[in-house]
C-alpha cells in the first residue's frame, strides 16, 4: 500500500476543515484545541515534562555540534534510514513529490536534502532543483553519487540566496534539527517568490492513543537497539527521539507556518500520523 494515498483523519478541533485529505488550519483560542502542546497531550504528559523533553533536545541542537553528527553518519544515511522506517522513507518522499506538484522548468529549493534522495525525483521530472544542506559531510556523499545536482552548502536560518528565486520550498525531517524553526520557515518564505509553494515532510503526532503508545514503545526502546547494529553513530538516532519528542504536533505547526508568512496552510498524515505533510502559499505580500 502506497502511504501517499492514505490520509487518516485527526480527530475534530474546533476551526479546521478536511479538504481532499488535507486539513485547513485556521487560527483558534487555544482554550479549545484538547491542551495539545509540544506534540503531546497534556493528559499523558505533564507541562514539566514536556518542557525537559523540549529542553533535552534544544541541548543537543547547536549548530555545529548537529552538522558533526550528521557528517559522521553521511555514508551510511540513507541505508539505515531504510531500514529504521521499513521503507516507508520512500514512500513518504514520494507523497512530498506530489504535494510539491512542481512542473519541468521550476526551481525549487530541497533544504536539509542531505545526499540529495530527496531532491532525486525533482530533478528526474526535469525541475531545476537545489538540494541543501548544513553538514559539509552530507553534501560531499551526494556530490559522489549524483554529480549532476547542485549541491549547496547553506544554513537554514541565514539562506545563501536572493529574494523570490524559486518557485517552491521543501524540507523534509530536517526542520526539526533547525536551530530556530521560526526562522528558518521565515527564511524559505523570503527566498520563495509571492504566490510560490511550501512543503514540509516531519514526523508527528498519531491522533489515536493506542497507535501512539505502541509507536512511542518503539521509539524509546526499538528504534535505538536497531540503529545500535546499522548505524556507526548510534547516539545520532538517540538524538532523533528526543527531537520527535520535543517536536510540535500538526495543528501548532501549521500556526507557526502561517506566522513565517505563508497562507493557506493545511496538513496531511502519513502513515497514521507517523509522519504528516503540511503545505503553504507564500503570501502575495
């Protein structure tokens, strides 16, 4: 089964509408939204809870101490991605290649691309695509494999191009390891131009508990026995629990999107909420 085709519905929040699969996020009193905060809900995890987990994995996200990190697992990346998500990792970039929906001739700029897997299926349509990347280790693995990409060395919050150059903006599993997500959604609505596309692939929320519980279980306990025998950076995937953890749920990400300056936000889950797909309009002004 394709997971680009599945679109499992969130419960109702008060100020959403379901559109083809996507939901519509509009802005609400956060009295009535269930107390989601920090990805969770607060009748499972406590406000000090939630504030360590977001603390723990703020500690770890310094720039360069990020950068490092994903320099040392370059070579081996991609093959223990497959394997942590049972190949879903393809299915999922395949459902942004199609929320994207970009056409031969349009720039679009693939941020945290990593060795470019991500920025492949553009390019292969005929679209002028950017891949780009903060670790120097990444983009030197995806210059090896597909020299034909132009890779580019570029740090989200402070993007080494000018105003309005593309047609569209994705990034995906990458906004989480952004010093300032804020920032750096800002930073693709300014290099996107009036009218242009955003898409952001991030792992999420799964509204129903007991899908929850079981994928937390594996999160916290599966997940880092299995990179511990194909990863040569096993504390990378450590880290990686802690940013999910620490991570917003759909319907505050969608309230962050649309303060960067995008509009018509909605957002999409994959894989029953595993992972969910949000996209945005870049404002007309």
């Amino acid at each position: 089964m394709r997971v680009s085709s599945i679109a499992v519905r969130v419960s109702s929040i008060a100020g959403e509408s379901s559109i083809a699969g996507w939901r519509e996020s509009r802005r609400q009193d956060p009295s009535v939204d269930g107390g989601i905060a920090g990805g969770c809900q607060t009748g499972e995890m406590g406000t000090s809870d939630v504030q360590t987990q977001r603390e723990l994995a703020d500690l770890s996200k310094r720039p360069s101490q990020v950068a490092g990190m994903f320099d040392d697992v370059a070579e081996k990346y991609d093959r223990t991605n497959d394997v942590l998500s049972a190949g879903q990792d393809r299915l999922w970039r395949r459902a942004v290649l199609e929320a994207v929906d970009a056409r031969p001739g349009e720039k679009v700029l693939d941020l945290a691309a990593g060795t470019g897997r991500s920025s492949e299926p553009f390019a292969d349509r005929g679209v002028l695509t950017v891949p780009c990347d903060f670790s120097t280790g990444m983009v030197r693995a995806g210059k090896r494999r597909r020299p034909d990409l132009g890779f580019v060395v570029g740090d989200a919050t402070r993007l080494p191009f000018a105003d309005g150059v593309f047609d569209a903006a994705t990034i995906s599993f990458g906004l989480r390891n952004v010093v300032d997500p804020d920032a750096g959604l800002a930073e693709m609505a300014r290099v996107v131009r009036p009218g242009g596309r955003l898409v952001v692939c991030e792992f999420s929320t799964i509204p129903n508990p007991l899908l929850r519980s079981a994928y937390r279980a594996y999160l916290h306990h599966g997940l880092p026995r299995v990179a511990r025998l194909v990863s040569s950076h096993a504390e990378a995937y450590e880290y990686l629990v802690d940013s999910i953890d620490a991570w917003p749920d759909q319907a505050e990400l969608s309230l962050r999107i649309a303060d960067a300056g995008w509009e018509r936000v909605a957002w999409r889950n994959l894989s029953f909420g595993v992972v969910a797909l949000h996209r945005a309009v870049r404002a007309q002004s």
